[in-house]
C-alpha cells in the first residue's frame, strides 16, 4: 500500500472512530420514569436524589430541587442525605458481621453487653432486637413522634443514646419478648451499645471500617451536627397552613421552612447514617454477594417475622414478587430504598423534603414493571 493511500485508509478509520455509535432503542421506561419524576419535581413536590436499577444497570442515577434553598445549592447524586432509620440495615447487618466472627450470637441474652438492665428485660435476646420483638419502648411514641417541639427538645440534648437507653430502662415493656411485633428505635440504640461492647470499638468506627470502606462507601458516615460536612442537605417542611389543594396547584419557596435540626450523636444505631444514593447502591449490590457475611447469614436477615421483618428490613410480597425495602423519616428527610430480588430492581430515593410518600415508591416500581 502506498504511503498516500496508507494515509487516506487511516483517516478514514480515525473519522470512523470520532462518528457515534449507532443508537441503541432508548428504554421506554427510563423515559416514563424521568418524565413522571421532572413533573413532581417541577411541582415542587421532589427535592432529592434518586437511584433506579436493573440487572446490575443503572436507569436512572439524578437529582431534583435544592440542597439548601437560600443558597441556591442544587441537589445532586453526591449530595448527602440523612437517612434516618435505613441506618438500622448497617447495624443489623454490623450485628451479623459480629455473629459471623463468634464475637456474640443471636440468642445472647442482652444483660450479657448491657448493664443495670430492669429484671423486665432479662429475658430479652439480641434476635428480639433486631426484629422490634423485644418489647422496649419506642422512644419517638414518648413524644407523638419526630416531628414535635418535645421531641426536638430531647433529642437536642448531649448523650441522646445513653439518655434513650436509660429513660426506656424506667419504661414497662408494651409486651412479652418475643409475643408481638412492635416497631422500636430504642431496640436499635441499644444494639448499637451491644455492638461497642462486643467489637470492642466505636460503632461508627466499626460501620466505617467493616462496611463502608470495604464497599468503596466513602461519602457514608455517621452524621455528626457539630461537623462540616460537605455536599449534606438542608432538610425543609412545608408550612403548617400548606393545604392539600395547595400540594396539587404546586409548590413555591414561600411554602417551605427550615425543618428544626436534629442533633446527633453516635451511637445512633436506627437514624444516624448519612449518605448517598450512589452509596447506598454500592450497599444493594454488595448485598447480592458474600462480601461483607456468608449467604446463609444474608439468608437470615431476609427471613420474615413477626410484622413481615426480617433484621432490618421489612419483607413484603407485592406486585413485585418478594420485595425487601425500608423507609427513613426525621425532621426535614424521608428516604426510601427498596430491593426486589427477583429482577434484580433496585429504587433508592432520599429526599430533604420531609414528605416523601410510599406511593411514589410504588408508581417507580409500576413503571419499571412497563405498566
């Protein structure tokens, strides 16, 4: 081949290789998906990051609406969220990873890592723990819930965990162990003592250094009020005056407020995780692996209860098929993460807008099913 031609050939291939690649079908899905989350959040109804994903693929990996509202800040898939009680899947899973190591066992009596315990709680095992069959008062009920001035009172307080511990160890239990399924943050505040006790180190340490690092989670810690912490979320409510006829018109910046501010401090082993959606999926798939516990413990944290719930998760049978899933809640964040096993689908969204209802959850799971 002569030099001319030579370089005739490779400039035609160098063209070749700068033209795009023949378009593949566009999933119709992916544009559904995107079309119904812009009209939410062009309603003012979304601020959040929100992961979709199928077989391993990600679908949909995009934010909405703002990190902080007064800045101008916009969400986006590295802002991080405060995720409230899906924290109680890594201390669950910490537990396991304890297990696994014979550092403790399930049916361990509690009294073993705990101290002054009422005579009430000896009977009380680390497996009631885990599935909210202990008994032990839930401390959010103290207060109606997260979103009052009394329980934002409390909360605000140094040593929250140590005080939660000790005012649910002056509470009768609401049942027998093991009798009835009763959904308890305080059961999951005092694993995080269990797990300290057993591991013999900080329980945000432990999650870093056994879960997080290993999983290449490097925007996932235990969320610290006093810290600077870049890309975290401003979380926001509506206004108390803010209608249901005002939700569906749409929603402007003079309709939300500052959510108050939870303080935390660790170990706030069922709400003091912070992080990301892209995180959280690096934690969905890990999950299909024996990476962090061998498959016959990950069997067991998906085995349902009492009340459908496994060790950390509530497991539920839908359209879906089997579903494993788990919201969060706190002043100003709702999340949500959901793992449908028998496709390999996984919905993650987290919000700074304190209102973030199942049904969106199911209208994503809709669409992906095509309907």
């Amino acid at each position: 081949m002569s030099a001319a031609r030579a370089l005739i050939v490779s400039l035609l291939l160098a063209h070749a290789a700068m033209m795009p690649a023949p378009a593949h079908a566009q999933d119709p899905r992916v544009d559904r998906l995107r079309e119904y989350l812009t009209a939410a959040a062009n309603l003012g109804h979304l601020h959040a990051s929100v992961l979709v994903a199928e077989q391993g693929k990600v679908l949909i990996d995009t934010a909405f609406g703002f990190a902080n509202m007064e800045l101008e800040v916009r969400n986006t898939p590295d802002t991080r969220f405060r995720v409230a009680s899906v924290t109680k899947q890594f201390t669950a899973m910490a537990v396991m990873m304890l297990a696994a190591d014979d550092m403790l066992d399930l049916g361990d009596p509690i009294s073993k890592y705990l101290d002054s315990l009422p005579p009430a709680w000896s009977g009380i095992t680390i497996h009631h723990l885990l599935r909210h069959t202990s008994g032990i008062s839930d401390y959010e009920e103290w207060f109606g819930g997260y979103s009052t001035q009394e329980y934002s009172d409390y909360m605000s307080q140094a040593h929250a965990p140590d005080r939660i511990l000790r005012d649910a160890k002056a509470k009768p239990l609401d049942h027998e162990p093991g009798t009835k399924f009763r959904y308890s943050n305080s059961a999951y505040i005092a694993l995080g003592f269990i797990i300290e006790r057993a591991s013999g180190m900080p329980y945000e340490d432990f999650l870093r250094t056994r879960i997080h690092e290993p999983l290449g989670m490097t925007l996932s810690d235990q969320d610290r009020s006093e810290n600077l912490i870049p890309n975290r979320a401003q979380g926001y409510q509506l206004r108390p005056e803010v209608d249901s006829a005002a939700y569906a018109d749409g929603l402007t910046r003079d309709e939300y407020r500052n959510a108050v501010y939870q303080k935390m401090e660790p170990p706030q082993a069922d709400a003091g995780l912070i992080t990301t959606a892209r995180d959280l999926y690096k934690w969905d798939q890990a999950l299909y692996t024996e990476q962090l516990v061998p498959n016959t413990l990950i069997d067991s944290i998906f085995t349902p209860g009492l009340g459908d719930y496994g060790y950390g998760w509530f497991i539920r049978s839908g359209p879906d098929g089997v579903a494993y899933d788990h919201s969060g809640g706190l002043p100003g964040y709702s999340c949500y993460i959901r793992r449908i096993p028998g496709t390999r689908r996984t919905i993650i969204v987290l919000g700074n807008l304190g209102r973030l209802g199942r049904g969106r959850i199911n209208t994503i799971a809709a669409i992906l099913r095509g309907e």
